[in-house]
C-alpha cells in the first residue's frame, strides 16, 4: 500500500486530487500537509482515513521529513515556492540513494508556455499565438524555451532535479489557470 504524502489538499487542484484518490483508492495511506488545525479538522472530517500535517510550505524540515517517508508525493499547492520544491527533492534524493522507490508530481503552470509572449512587450494582449506546443514529440522545445525565462525558477529546478536524480520518478503538471469551485475543505 503506498504511502502518499500531499500538498494542496485544501485547494482547487489538491482537494479535487484527494477526493479522486480517496475515492478510486481509500487503502492508500494518505497525509497531507495543511496550515491551520480548523482546515485540519474539516480535513479529517471529509475523509477519515486522511492524516493531516499542520505546518506550511515555509516549514522546510516538516516538508523534508514527510516527503522522506513517501513512497508518492504529490505537491500540489504552489508552483513557484521554490524552498518547498528544494526541500522535496533533497528528501527524495536521499530516499533513492537509500534504494527506495519515490514518485513525486510538482503542479506548474500553462502560463509557462506564454513566457516569451508575456515577455513581449510589443505582444497585443489577448491576441492569438501561431504557436503550437507538442508535449509528446516536442518535450526538447518546451524545456529550451521555459530554460530562457529565469523567472521560472520553480520549473528550471525541477528540469535540472530530474536530471540529478533519475531514479525520483518526477512529473510536472502544468495546469490551466484554476478558476473554479474548489473540493477542498
């Protein structure tokens, strides 16, 4: 039964992943990070089997230790926190030199794919792109052009930490932007 550790749970994005996951799979060992003990309770409240952390992104050592003793984690809450992301992927760089499996999803945004159209200063705003992205034959030319922006400091790391590390299966989620009725509590 695999031990999943995640962020975001009473957000959009996380509250809608954990009532899909505690729905399609209640065995899963669930713990999720959350920042008060009212969200906390609510949590626990919604779905039993959930364990919840009280501490926030900030909360370097809490972050660590948890994705340490995860076979899955899920980060789901921020995509440009870039302290939380450092503090995952040392945690899971560890659990793989140690032999251990680790599966991590980092949420980021669509927006990184109109970096360079943001960047232009000249760019109608509003008006439609010619590009197209490929994510199946064309992952070289996104990576390259995300590489170009700076300010995408949460994404350039997880390129490069998938690199350092490849035995953390790690995947970048880029969502739409999220405008919506959350499922979390």
């Amino acid at each position: 039964m695999p031990t999943i550790f995640l962020t975001g749970a009473t957000g959009y994005i996380g509250g809608q992943a954990l009532a899909t996951l505690f729905k399609s799979h209640p065995e899963y060992a669930i713990r999720a990070l959350v920042r008060d003990s009212t969200k906390a309770q609510a949590l626990s409240s919604a779905y039993s089997n959930v364990q919840t952390v009280v501490a926030d992104l900030d909360n370097t050592d809490v972050v660590a230790k948890e994705a340490a003793d995860a076979d899955v984690v899920l980060h789901l809450a921020s995509n440009s926190h870039i302290k939380s992301v450092e503090a995952i992927h040392e945690a899971l760089k560890a659990r793989t030199a140690s032999g251990k499996s680790a599966h991590w999803v980092q949420v980021s945004g669509a927006s990184a794919l109109a970096a360079a159209e943001i960047a232009d200063t000249s760019r109608i705003p509003g008006s439609p792109s010619e590009t197209v992205f490929d994510d199946l034959d064309g992952v070289a030319d996104i990576r390259s052009l995300i590489q170009k922006f700076p300010n995408r400091v949460v994404d350039n790391y997880l390129f490069n930490a998938a690199i350092e590390t490849p035995r953390s299966r790690l995947r970048s989620y880029s969502r739409p932007s999220s405008t919506a009725l959350a499922r979390g509590c």
